[in-house]
C-alpha cells in the first residue's frame, strides 16, 4: 500500500468549471487565427486554447477549467507549472539560454547525465547523450547501437509508436495518421509479433513463449548475427497501453544479451515514476543496455536522453552524437527539478497510489460481454480498450464518444490504440485525490451510457 497521498498547495484552484459553452469566444478567435496560419496536418483533441495550468487543472482563455487525465501525452507528470521547475527555469534562463553543448560546454547538461546515471537501473558504468525529442533520442540509440556492434537491422514490435520522423516511422508500426504517404522509410527494420495478452490467439501463451515466438522469427527472417538492436516499449504507449504477458520482456533481454543485440527500452512514455517504478522496465528487473527518454523527464520542457552501457556509447567516434539545442541549459535546469520533485514527493509511490485508486474502478466497468473488454496499466498509466460487447472487434466510435462526454463536462482524457479504441489515462502524478475521484466519477457515467 503506498503512502503517497497528495496533498501539496496549488496555485490554481483544483476544480472544474465550465462556464456554458465551449469553444467560447477566444479560443473561437484563436481557432480563425490558426487556420490562416497553421497547417491542418497539425491537429489537436480539445477544442480550446489553454491559458493557465497548475495539478491537475487546465483552465482555458475563456476561464474553463478543466481535468487534465493527459498530461500532454505523459509529459507533465509534476503538473504543468511546478513550484521547482519554474522557479530553476527562471535562474537558468535569466543567465543564457543556449550556448550549445557542443561549442561552450556547461554544466547542468553535466549534472542530468549524472543523475540519469543514479536513476536508472544498472550497475555498471554509464554514459548519456541529450537531445530535444523522443525520437530524436530513438533515432540516435540505434545509431549508437549501429556503431557498437557493426550490424545494420533493427527489431521494432507489433503496435509499437517511436516517433514522427524516417526512421522512427520506419520502426512506428501504424500506418494512419503517422506514415502514411511520408515514404520511403529507412531498409534494415523487421517488425516482430508482440505479446498482447487480450488479443493473443491462445490466452494461455506465456510470456517467455511470446517472447521465443518472436525470436524464432528474428532469427529465421535476420539471423542473431546481423541485429544491432532490439527496441521494444516496456508498456506500448500509443499503440494501446499493452503490458506484455509477465516474462516477455525478460526472456527477450536475455536473449538479446546472449546474443551481442542491443536491448533498447523506449521509456518515453512509460519512463519517470509513470508506472509506479522510475522505469517500467523495473517491474520486471529487466535492465536494458539503452534507454530512451523524454516526455516527463523536465516538467514539459523539451529534453530526451539516451542512457546506457559506457562502451556502447563510449563506441562512437567523437563528433558522431550531437545537435544545435541537444541538452538545452533551460532544459536541463527544469529536468534537474522535476527529478527534485518527483524525489521528494516520491511520485513513483502516487503513481502506485493512483493505481490502487483507479484500477479497481476501471475493472468494474468491465462487465462479461460488455463494451469495456480490457483494462490494463500500471501504476499512473491505465487504460480501458473498447470492444463490440460481446466480442473482440475493435470498437472506436465508444472509445471517442467516451472521450467526447468527458470533455463536455470538463475532463479531458485521450484515445489511442492500433485501432484507436482505446481510452488511456495519464493524470499528473501531483494531481489530488479528490480531483482524480472526481473525474473518475465522469469517466464511468460516459462508460455506463455508452459503452
Ligand atoms: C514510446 C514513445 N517513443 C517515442 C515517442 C516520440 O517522442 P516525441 O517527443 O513525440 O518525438 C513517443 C511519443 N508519443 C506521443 C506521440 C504524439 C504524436 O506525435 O502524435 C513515445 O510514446
């Protein structure tokens, strides 16, 4: 039982309101502005301009406020204006903004490898490398672990996402909206069946028999001695929050170990007390060789980071890692809070508080034969996969009309999914209870009357 409970002070009240309609008429004005300017191929999921944000509340230009149950896709998991983080933001940024890693060196890029270092499972010498992305952060695991073990292919999974450009679509297993008429993609990447427990064909496959199911394939299609790397999310983010069975992801690391194949974890999305464990690789003990980071490293500020073996990345030659802004000073300042925060307020225990809170609560919703036909998660990344009651066949339309009847009374969840039938959940982990009870309370009448 984790002893998290929050109850720190907010700057913004900690309830939602919603004055008549919306979009009102600033985020209306705002909406005629963008599209004279911004191109369509950008989208968004709420119809209204934010204009202040604080715990779990977003308020709008109009004076809505609302549940935030995204984080901005699993970014401000210490809430959008943390005390620390603005407070180290304002010290960095009113010295220099930018210098450049590469040109004139300074510390606090330094200071955030050293505690990527002590954060993150492994206990043997490691190295890291900042960037602004998470797949700017993919894109150069691979090429380090290209580098290292003078091997070209790559092994992404069945519904894995791993960002928007060549080779992260290249390794990003859906077609619409992400790849979609934006080929050729990158040679040398193979696509392996993951463990799916819901949709698996035999529900009584383990986890280490998944797990062999896919390296068989790896080494009839590639041959164990042509893989750099084998790159796998420890829970699926955008292709559906998928926890794999207990055991798949040991059994692929050891494999891979076994091998000379580089086990990447993509904890982008998953990484940073999420799950209840600094990394979801955690639950399991599986230590990777790389990991990817990003989204709830520095409180919203853009920063990625690579972190791994030392001789891995100690294998590329120098000048072969970089970029303009990796490691950006602000960034780095805002990452060193948010690790502040999420230490002293240990948000790994309220991601697990938050689990006991909600995963009972979503599980009741799932009724035999009802639409609800999965839920899954750990610790503050939960979610609910929609289904023709009855059956196994996708159901979206439910999952985005739940979505919808959530934002009309004020909370804001997200969809997601291979078949975008899928409602997660990603409060901040600084969110108070009663707000989170409150939008749960939401959640289930929309569930109740549509699913
Ligand atoms: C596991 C995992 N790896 C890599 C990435 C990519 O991170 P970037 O910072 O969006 O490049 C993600 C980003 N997920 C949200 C994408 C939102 C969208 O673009 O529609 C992820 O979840």
């Amino acid at each position: 039982m984790s002893t998290s409970v929050m109850t720190p002070s907010y700057r913004l009240e900690q309830r939602r309101r919603i004055a008549g309609t919306f979009p009102g008429p600033n985020s209306a004005a705002l909406e005629a502005r963008r599209a004279a300017v911004v191109p369509k191929g950008v989208a968004s999921s709420v119809p209204v301009y934010a204009a202040d944000a604080d715990g779990g509340i977003i308020v709008d230009v109009d004076g809505n406020a609302f549940i935030d149950l995204g984080s901005g896709i699993a970014v401000t998991s210490v809430g959008a204006s943390d005390p620390a983080v603005v407070a180290a933001v304002q010290e960095q940024v009113a010295h220099f903004t930018h210098t450049c890693f590469m040109v004139t060196p300074y510390e606090g890029y330094v200071a955030v490898a050293e505690r990527l270092a002590a954060v993150t499972p492994g206990d043997f010498e490691k190295r890291t490398v900042l960037f602004n992305s998470g797949a700017e952060a993919v894109e150069n695991a691979v090429k380090i672990a290209r580098s290292a073990t003078g091997r070209n292919a790559v092994v992404a999974f069945d519904h894995a996402y791993h960002g928007r450009t060549n080779l992260t679509m290249g390794l990003t297993a859906k077609a619409m909206p992400y790849k979609t008429g934006f080929g050729p993609f990158a040679p040398e990447i193979y696509r392996m069946p993951m463990s799916y427990p819901f949709r698996e064909e035999n529900p009584n496959i383990s986890g280490a028999e998944a797990a062999d199911r896919a390296i068989l394939a790896i080494e009839k299609q590639i041959g164990a001695d042509q893989l750099a790397a084998l790159l796998i999310e420890p829970i699926q983010g955008e292709g559906g929050f998928i926890v794999p069975a207990e055991g798949f992801l040991p059994r692929l690391a050891e494999w891979a170990q076994a091998n000379g194949v580089v086990f990447i974890a993509d904890e982008v999305q998953s990484g940073f007390c999420r799950t209840g464990e600094w990394f979801a690789v955690q639950h399991e003990g599986v230590v990777p060789d790389l990991i990817t980071m990003a989204k709830g490293i520095a409180g919203g500020m853009p920063l990625s980071a690579v972190t791994g073996r030392a001789e891995l990345l100690d294998a590329v030659h120098p000048g072969g890692l970089g970029g303009t802004y990796g490691g950006n000073p602000v960034a780095c300042a805002a990452a060193l809070a948010a690790m502040d925060t999420m230490e002293s307020q240990d948000l790994a225990g309220r991601a697990r508080h938050i689990e006991e809170l909600v995963l009972p609560r979503l599980r009741a919703l799932a009724v035999e034969g009802g639409g609800v036909g999965d839920v899954r998660g750990r610790g503050a990344m939960l979610a609910m996969e929609f289904v023709r009651p009855g059956a196994k066949e996708p159901d979206a339309e439910t999952a985005k009309a739940v979505a919808a009847a959530c934002l009309r009374e004020g909370v804001i969840v997200l969809t997601c999914g291979t078949y975008g039938n899928v409602i997660r959940l990603l409060p901040p982990l600084t969110i108070g209870d009663d707000l989170l009870l409150d939008a749960l309370d939401v959640l289930e009448t929309a569930v109740l009357s549509l699913g």
